[in-house]
C-alpha cells in the first residue's frame, strides 16, 4: 500500500457507520481494512460487501503496526475506551460526537491521553460544510466588517426514535451540541464565550416530557468580546430539515442557508417562486461536508496537521451544553469556564 494512503478500521456499523464506510471506501486517501461492530451478523455480512476483513475483537486492530487509524462510530458509551486505546496503540483517531456525555470522564481521558500527544479529529462536519465554512473565510476576509452577532437555526424534519432519545443526552448534548461548535468556529481566535442563558419546551409530543426533555430550545451566548449569539433548535420541522446561519457585523451580514432538493422555480397561475422542499435528512445536506471532512483526516498522516475540530472542541461542546442545562433550570445566565 502506498505511503500517502491511510489504512483504516472503522469500528461501528449502525446507520453513520455505515455512511462512514461507504465515504472511506471512496475515498482515494484511504483503504478500508477492517470494520467491528457488536452485530456479529452485520460484520460477516458487511465485511463482504466492503471487501475488507470483519473483526470480532478490537484489539487485533489496535495491535497491527500497518495499520494508521481507528474510526469509532460506536455507540457513545464506548467512545472514550476506544478512543484512549487507539491513542496508546499510536493511532490517528476520529471520533464521532459526542466524545462522552460526562464531562468529568473526558476530562479524566484528556489526562491519560496527553502525555501521547494524541492526533485525534472530532466529528463535527459542519465546519465542513463548503458554505458554513464559506462564511468564516468571507468573515476573515473583512467582508462585514467586525461581527457583533451570530444566528443559529437547526431543525430537525422529526425527532429519532424514543430509544435514540433515551440515551442521547438531552436536546443540549445530542443536537445543539454541533451549534455550540459552529458558534465557537466564527470567534475570533482570541475570544470565547463566557456566559450563556437557556430555556425549553416540551410542546405536544408526550414523548419529551416522559424523558424529561425539551422539544424545542433556544440559547443566548454572550461572548468576552461582547458578540452575541442566538441558537434555535427544534426537534421537528414540517418543510424538511432547516439549516441556517446568519452572521452580522458592522459593515453587512452574511448568511449560509439551507439547501434545497434542487434550485428549480416554478411560475404558473397558481404560484410564483413555488420551489422544491428542503433535503430531508442530515446525509444529504452535508452529503459534501462528511467528504471534506475525510480530506482533513487524510492530512494527519505523517506532518503535524490540524484538523478543523479536535479533541478540544468535543469537550468544551459538552461544557457549554452543561451550562446550558443548568440555566434551563436556574432560569439565569451562567458563566462558562472553559478550564
């Protein structure tokens, strides 16, 4: 195998998983050497359609020197434990969000992984995304000036199923989680969030108040600096899944929208401007952000790249995400303490 490919194990086979191995398989820089997954069924079955070699036990992937990276797709429970194996096995890891749903157990991993210097990308694709990213160069290029304001709006077209939102974490730690990331990416490098004020509804699903969930939130986030940020999430959105970001400054506004099936208008009779539905489902709106994303992996073979999102990035989410909890129940801002 050529020096600049990166031979992979993909540990994990539900539906990301599986999503996962089909962008690596495609992917030029990368050669899918194993996959693992609790199923047994699914990995016989999976193996041989991946043409790659199914693993029963994980550690025959953490000890083969050939081998460059482990991709864990797992269920979170198990992310730190393979995460802080493949970093003792002297693995690239990329890790899905989120890295755990403890901060104090991610802390105590950052400890024990630290002294490997780690190379470790986190999976949050919409910094991937070509016009959420877009935005940030056009922000760093001075095209609105200096930014005073950051709007989020993430809609999902219905919620997962009731065994999903059992042990997601809430709506804060499984879904506004990529939006705290995002909020953080348009910062300057010298700036942080340091306050943040949240609140929910459970609204007409019974589902949300028997878990004690929120159906809808939104958070305010003020930043060291003094820009402002505004988050709206909904775990459900009758006109397909709503994708927004709207950042303002002092000399104009720039906005990432949503993307729709295609961009064909209809005029008639009836109607004007009569466009077609937006995507669906996460997959397909950020189809080109999980590619790019792939690209960044790529690039930490080797040299001392840094991907977009790393270890960090994945625990500060999860430290905001339990502000944001803790405010929805003070019912006031709380400061956030990024230490």
């Amino acid at each position: 195998m050529g020096k600049n490919i990166t031979n992979i194990a993909l540990f994990g086979l539900g539906r990301i998983g599986q999503m996962h191995a089909e962008n690596l398989i495609k992917h030029k820089k990368f050669k899918l050497k194993y996959i693992y997954d609790i199923d047994k069924k699914a990995v016989r079955k999976l193996a041989k359609s991946y043409k790659c070699i199914g693993l029963t036990n994980p550690k025959i992937a953490f000890k083969d020197k050939l081998l460059d990276a482990i991709f864990i797709a797992t269920s979170t429970s198990t992310h730190l434990k393979f995460l802080i194996e493949a970093v003792k096995s002297k693995k690239i890891v990329f890790c899905e969000k989120p890295l755990d749903l403890n901060l104090i157990k991610i802390n105590k991993c950052k400890s024990i992984i630290k002294k490997f210097n780690p190379k470790i990308q986190l999976g949050f694709n919409r910094r991937y995304d070509p016009n959420h990213n877009g935005i940030k160069k056009q922000l760093i290029k001075g095209k609105i000036g200096r930014l005073e304001k950051i709007i989020i709006t993430s809609r999902d077209p219905a919620p997962p199923t009731l065994k999903y939102l059992k042990n997601s974490g809430g709506i804060f730690k499984d879904m506004m989680i990529h939006d705290f990331d995002l909020a953080r990416f348009y910062l300057d490098e010298k700036d942080e969030f340091d306050s943040i004020f949240a609140t929910g509804s459970k609204m007409y699903d019974k589902t949300f108040k028997k878990l004690k969930d929120f159906e809808l939130a939104t958070c305010i986030l003020k930043s060291k600096k003094g820009i402002q940020c505004i988050i709206t999430n909904s775990r459900h959105c009758s006109f397909g899944y709503d994708q927004r970001v709207e950042l303002f400054g002092t000399k104009g506004m720039l906005i990432s929208g949503n993307r729709k099936e295609n961009d064909i208008e209809l005029h008639n009779s009836k109607s004007t401007n009569n466009k077609s539905l937006l995507m669906n489902f996460f997959v397909q709106r950020y189809f080109e952000a999980y590619k790019n994303q792939l690209d960044d992996l790529s690039k930490m073979k080797g040299g001392k790249f840094r991907p977009l999102a790393g270890f960090d990035e994945g625990r500060i989410s999860i430290l905001i995400a339990e502000k944001a909890i803790l405010s929805a129940k003070s019912k006031k801002f709380e400061k956030i303490n990024l230490k």
